[in-house]
C-alpha cells in the first residue's frame, strides 16, 4: 500500500472520529470535488456526528471550509471541555460554525452569535435554526458603544469572507453600514447577567472593544476565548485585564483565559 494510500485512509479514518461517518463522507466528497475541479458545488453540506441538521458551506474559494477544518477536526476549542457554560457570547460568528460546537458539545447552554457580515450572518442564522431557541442572532459588530460603522471587506489578511471588518462609518454610498453594539447593549436584548464564555474573532475590532468602557462588563465575564490580531491587539487585551487574575492557555490561535476574577475587593453591582 503507497504512503499517499495510507495518509488518505488515515486522514478519513481521523474524520470519522470527528465528525462520524456521515459526516467524514461528506467532508471527504466535497474536499475531493474541489481538489479536482469535478464541478465543485455552489454550497456544500456536512452534518456532524449528533447534529441533528446538516451545517451548510460555501464552495470554491470561500473561507468556510477553512473555518470548519480547525473548528470540527482539529478541535481548537477543546480547551473549553472541562469548562460548563450556560450563556456563550460569540463575538464575530462568521457562519455560525463556533457557535455550533460550542451548542453542541455544551448541551445545557444558550448561545448569542454576533456577526457583522450581512453574507455571513444569512448564513449563521440559517445554521443555528437547528438549535431553536437556545440560538440568538445578532447582525451587528462588537464596539466599545453604539454606533453606526461601516463594514469593511477585502482588505485585511487574504480578504476571503472571514475577514470582514467594521471600521467607523466612512461617508460613502458604497458602504454597508452596521450597527455597533457595546456588550451590556447586547446583553439587554437577552436574559443573561452573566457571560460564562466571551469567544471573540473579530478582526483587529479587539482593539476598540477591549480600549475603553470594558472596565464596566469585564466583571461579569467568566472565560474568554479570543483570537488576537497582532502584537497590538495583545497588548491591548493584556492591559484590559490587568485588574483581574485568570488561568492562561492557548489552543493554535486561541488564547483562552478562564476563571476571570478581580484581584481588588471591588464589588460587583447587581446589573449593568
């Protein structure tokens, strides 16, 4: 049997633990159409194993497979397995990919997908219909307060779908404009009064959310799960927790810190 044989049984048999049988099909299909160009479908679908709808994904040269792949096959939020968390905040949710794992794997929690993109986010709602109402979505993008902003596609990294940004709103016609939202405006619109999990991935926005005003709701978060964009976001998002002691790990591009608690005697207030 030729090594490329084996790497490919391999890498199915890898995809089968992940996704279950069904699933590693139909990932395996897919991967297969595109690498030889056999009319390659406009959207694709993979139903995980225990999902109880197929997750759908654009084609081609979209960024959605490549969100999926370290998401449901490389486990990158396996981190947060010993953590339970009943109310999730997914601040930049793209196609509601991390908001479907952490729905899935944390059956007990409610999740609230955030995501600028009006593209994206048809896609996000129609990937988490499947969850009912422990699914809320939101088309907005995370601020430091409420605002009108202009999305911003193209120009950041390769500038495929996940990498949309939002910007302050330029005066141009050919703008998509976006609601800003700060996290207590968000968390009005819902129940919580808690945030056990912040997951964030919004493309160089860390640096306004985590500028000013955080001091008002950091308290109130448990974990956070952040993607940051450089050695600026970092520095930024260090200085925002200065005030508080965590437990730091990291998982590929994921720094995670858990167990947020202020190291003063500074009450917390009872609500926003």
């Amino acid at each position: 049997m030729g090594e490329n044989r084996v790497s490919h049984l391999r890498a199915f048999s890898n995809n089968v633990r992940a996704l279950g049988l069904e699933g590693a099909l139909q990932w395996t299909l897919y991967r297969a159409r595109r690498r030889w160009k056999l009319f390659p479908p406009g959207t694709f679908r993979v139903r995980p194993r225990g999902f109880p709808a197929p997750l759908e994904m654009r084609a081609n040269e979209s960024s959605d497979a490549d969100v999926f792949g370290p998401i449901f096959l490389a486990e990158e939020y396996g981190e947060l397995l010993d953590f339970q968390p009943s109310f999730i905040v997914d601040l930049g949710a793209n196609i509601g990919l991390s908001s479907a794992w952490f729905l899935s794997r944390f059956p007990k929690a409610k999740v609230l997908a955030v995501e600028p993109d009006p593209d994206n986010f048809a896609l996000c709602r129609k990937n988490l219909a499947m969850f009912g109402d422990r699914a809320q979505t939101l088309l907005g993008a995370a601020w430091s307060q409420r605002m009108k902003l202009s999305l911003v596609r193209g120009s950041f990294r390769d500038g495929r779908e996940w990498a949309s940004q939002v910007a302050e709103r330029a005066d141009s016609d050919a703008c998509v404009e976006v609601e800003g939202w700060d996290i207590p405006s968000m968390l009005s619109l819902t129940d919580a009064k808690m945030v056990d999990l912040l997951k964030v991935d919004i493309e160089k926005g860390e640096l306004e959310l985590f500028s000013k005003g955080c001091e008002a709701w950091l308290p109130f978060v448990r974990a956070i799960c952040i993607e940051l964009h450089g050695k600026e976001c970092e520095e930024m998002f260090f200085a925002a927790l200065r005030s508080f002691d965590f437990d730091l790990s990291h998982s590929g591009e994921l720094t995670i810190c858990k167990n947020l608690r202020l190291r003063s005697a500074v009450s917390r207030a009872s609500q926003f």
